[in-house]
C-alpha cells in the first residue's frame, strides 16, 4: 500500500471526528472554569479522587497542558489522590480523543478506553492516598500558573452567549490544535509508517497475554505523546496483528506516564506518590486489557480500523480534510507570517 494513500485515508478518516471533538472541547473550556475544579476536589477522601477522574476525563488538556492545571488544584488545596486521579484521567482520555478512537478504532475502543481511564485514575488516587497520605493542605497560598490553569476569578469576564461560543471555536481551533498539532502529526506519520512496513501478522507471535502488554507498557511509559496522538498508532499496532487488549494498554499508559509528568509527581507529591501512582495507572491498565481480550473473545467482535478500509470517501470528507490539514499547517505557517509564538489562550468564563 501507498504510504502518501494511508496518511491521507487516516486524515480524511478522522477529519469529522477530531474537527467535532475540537469544538466540544472549546465548548468545554469555556463551560467549566478552572476555579470551579479546583474547589470540587479540595475536600480529601475518595470522593474527590473520584470527582478528580470524572471532571479531568472530558477536559480538553493533553500531556503537556494538565501538568500546569494539576499543580495549581494542588497549590489550592486538592490532596494527593486527588491530584494524582486528575493527572491520570484528563490525559489519557477526553472528547478529541473519543470521538478520533470512535472514528480509528471503532465504538467498542470509544467505550473501553474513558472507562479504562476512569478506572485507572481513581485506582492511582486511592493508591496515592493509602500509602501516602497527608493532611489536607487547603490553607496553602494558591501558586500562580499560566498557560493551560486559566484565570483566576478577577481576571473572568461577563460575556454573552455568542462571544462565548466564539471563544469555544478559537479556542478549540487555535489554542487546542496548536497544543496536539506536533503530537498528532507524529501520530499519524507513525501508524502509516507501521501500516506500510510492518506485516500484518507481526503481532500474532506474541500472544494476547500480560507479557506483550507489559512490553507495551515498557514501550509507552516514557513515550510523551497525547491521547488523540496514541490512537492511530495504537490502530496500526492492531492492523499489525496486537492484541486489543494490549492497544488499550498502550493507549492509558501512554499520554499518563510520560517522562516529564513522572519527574512532576515525584517533585510535587513525593516518590511513595510516584511509586503508587505507576503501580495504579499500569496494573489498572494491565487488568483492563485482560477484560478487554477476554470480552472480544467471549462475544466473538471483530476490530473495525478505518485502515482496513481502502475505497473512497465522499466529497465533503475530503474537503474537511483538508480543512484539517490547513488547521494543523496554519501552527506553523502563522508564527512565520506573523512572528507569533503560539494561539492567545481564551479567556475562562464563570
């Protein structure tokens, strides 16, 4: 198969879907304020572990952007398990990233993956919090943050609804591509090179059982690459005969366990907090893969990748792609043009 046909079809594929996801994400930011999550999770225990992986789950913030976010509930007064909860669930999953698995890897990968997220997050907090537990640090100074951690509440402005909305579409088109555009171009390079060059069958040899998920932790462990980025790699990793399970592995631990959040956690929280939050995020995603290989085998699905399908794409997908492709370039065609570094972040609104 043409390489240049490959890329192109996984454009064209996920163009719909990664444009709609983008947009929901922008609404988002503009519906959720960082100063509300920062007040659901300052009360410790579960609960808010558990609100930390429910509210970081759809949030539109890669690898590079929650690290910010995250020290700034923290510096707020959100205990560790908290904290290490929302680390774990906003990277690995969010709207961009289910809507693009939905369109790559079918609608059961756009299930396993939020609940697989959601699982291994409030398992790492109550890890976190079990063996390294603390006193509530809620009368700490509040750090300042900039970038991704918003603003804070005398900086929110009233605005109306269709301001708002524009701001969504800025944001999610400007501020959001820019932030996974590298990331996801990386991505897609990556899954038509495995598609291409890597036989079909690759994968077989190693089996669907722990040790080639474990070999896929090893691999995504101190990877940095986005949710949205990992799925079609995780795609041509399947087209090359792995396992589901074993996909769905690389995709949690992945965007997750990445060098620079690693080196975070151990600063921020402490390496008992490290050494839980690894075996939390890891055995969860382990455990999960299982379920996963199990349940393919039990109920007999078979995988749906849009790499399989090699006919052609109506005319509007191709014109959205190529939207897409115009959105991504534009990240670094606009700073030469306009000797712009980056998107200007959106204002949060309360």
């Amino acid at each position: 198969m043409n390489l240049l046909f490959i890329f192109w079809n996984l454009v064209v594929e996920s163009a719909p879907w990664l444009l709609a996801g983008y947009l929901l994400a922008g609404i988002i930011r503009q519906v959720i304020p960082s100063s509300w999550v920062e007040r659901q999770l300052a009360t410790p225990g579960f609960l808010s572990i558990a609100k930390g992986a429910f509210i970081g789950a759809p949030l539109p913030l890669c690898s590079c952007g929650v690290i910010p976010t995250a020290l700034a509930i923290r510096n707020a007064g959100a205990s560790k398990g908290a904290t290490s909860s929302f680390l774990v669930a906003t990277p690995e999953t969010g709207v961009d990233s289910i809507s693009f698995s939905y369109a790559v890897l079918g609608p059961i990968f756009a299930i396993a993956r939020p609940i697989g997220a959601l699982m291994s997050a409030i398992m790492a907090g109550v890890l976190v919090n079990s063996f390294d537990g603390e006193v509530n640090n809620a009368g700490e100074k509040k750090s300042e943050c900039g970038g991704c951690c918003g603003s804070t509440k005398s900086e929110v402005t009233q605005a109306t609804v269709t301001q708002r909305f524009i701001n969504a579409v800025s944001y999610g088109y400007g501020k959001m591509i820019s932030d996974t555009a590298k990331w996801l171009v990386i991505g897609l390079v990556a899954a038509a090179v495995i598609t291409a060059l890597v036989p079909q069958s690759f994968f077989l040899q190693w089996g669907d059982g722990v040790v080639v998920m474990l070999v896929m932790v090893i691999v995504g462990l101190p990877m940095y690459i986005c949710a949205t980025a990992s799925t079609p790699v995780a795609a041509s990793l399947l087209f090359a005969g792995l396992s589901p399970g074993a996909a769905l592995v690389f995709m949690l631990t992945g965007p997750a366990t990445n060098i620079a959040t690693m080196g975070v956690i151990k600063e921020q929280l402490g390496f008992r907090s490290l050494i839980s939050y690894l075996i939390g995020v890891v055995g969860t995603a382990v455990v999960c893969g299982l379920m996963l290989n199990e349940l393919y085998a039990f109920y007999g699905w078979q995988l749906q990748l849009s790499l399989m399908d090699q006919g052609g794409f109506p005319v509007w997908r191709q014109i959205l792609g190529v939207l897409l492709v115009c959105l991504i370039a534009r990240v670094w065609v606009q700073p030469l043009l306009l000797g712009k570094k980056s998107f200007p972040e959106t204002i949060e609104q309360s």
